[in-house]
C-alpha cells in the first residue's frame, strides 16, 4: 500500500511503527506491547519471536539524505532501551527471560510501498 503524504513527523513515526508491527508479524514475531513507556525511556514495540523477547526501536525517514535510520541510535538511546526493558522484566517477574535488542528501519517515500528492514541483535 502507498505511502500517504504526512503533515508532522509524529504522524509519520506513527505510520511507521504501524509498518513496522505488521513486517514483523510477517517475520514470525508476536507483537505483544506498543509503546511501552518508563521515566527514562520508551520502546515502541515488544514482541516475542520463539522463545526470545525482543525489545524493537522503530526508525522511520523519508528519502534518502540522512543515511541509514539506525544509525541514529546511539549510547544515549541505547541505554534509554536498556533501562525500559530492565524495568519492563522487573514487572514480568522473571530474570529467566532471554532477550535481545532488535530495530527495524522503515523507509517511507510519498506514493510507494514502504520499505522495512530488520536488524537483529543489534546491541547487548
């Protein structure tokens, strides 16, 4: 389905979190949470792909002029996803979880089909 013309960034964000849940579906993963949210941080969605629980960062961009989407997920973002998840095995109760941080990219261009591509494991 075409990507609609977005007003806002956030509509798009949103947009792409959307692609995103049903690419991985597609790949096997239960989406079980969106947005899951903390004092310090957020994760736009949780799934369960097997056995593993993973914890996914959505990057979406229109175009091709800022690199790779993923590439902005650095330290600051990646311990602000530590921290969500830590508190968010602290409410399931069990420290047996195996789990991993995975990010999908979605790129989103006005009248085409959006592209998503899937990193797995992609920081400890």
């Amino acid at each position: 389905m075409p990507v609609p013309r977005f007003s806002s960034t956030l509509q798009a964000g949103a947009y792409g979190e959307r692609v995103a849940a049903a690419f991985l579906r597609r790949q096997g993963y239960r989406v079980l949470y969106r947005n899951y949210r903390t004092t310090r941080g957020e994760i736009d969605l949780i799934c369960r792909c097997k056995e593993m629980l993973v914890f996914v960062e959505v990057r979406s961009r229109a175009g091709e002029d800022f690199g790779r989407p993923a590439e902005t997920i650095g330290s600051a973002k990646q311990e602000s996803l530590r921290h969500a998840a830590r508190r968010y095995l602290e409410l399931l109760g069990r420290e047996d979880i195996l789990y991993r941080f995975d990010a999908v990219e979605v790129k989103l261009q006005a009248g085409t089909n959006p592209v998503c591509a899937l990193l797995k494991d992609l920081f400890a």
